[in-house]
C-alpha cells in the first residue's frame, strides 16, 4: 500500500525551482525588443485570425436569418 501521495508526486514534473528558472528566462527574453516585436506579431496575428473566424460565423448567421426572413427553404 502506497504510504502518501507526496512519494507518488515526487518527480521531476513538479520540481518548483525548474519551473521558477524557465519563467524568469521567459519573462528576460521578453525584455528584449526583438523578441517583443516578433511576439506583437504573433499575438496580432492570433488575435485577427480569431476575429476572423468570429465574422464568418456572424455572417453565416446573417445569411442564415435572411433566408429564414425571405422564406427560402433551408
């Protein structure tokens, strides 16, 4: 029988201090402006895709409303 959790989750996965050092090699690497200009571009990317496919859908259902107001079959 296993004694405590704390022997299962003893492993390299939950090592704080490795994930402490990757978040502050994360946060330095954002402090340099090539890094924050590629990563603008990402996210903006990102975000107008995600835009993108909320106006389809929007127009999808304009278009859907239309037909159902004009009486076209479905």
């Amino acid at each position: 029988m296993i004694s405590s959790y704390k022997d299962i989750l003893d492993f390299k996965v939950f090592d704080c201090t490795a994930k402490e050092e990757k978040v502050n090699q994360f946060l330095a690497l954002l402090q340099d402006p090539d890094i924050k200009s590629v990563l603008n571009l990402y996210l903006e990317n990102f975000l107008a895709t995600s835009d993108l496919r909320i106006l389809k859908r929007l127009g999808g259902i304009e278009a859907e409303i239309e037909k159902r107001k004009t009486g076209e079959k479905l």
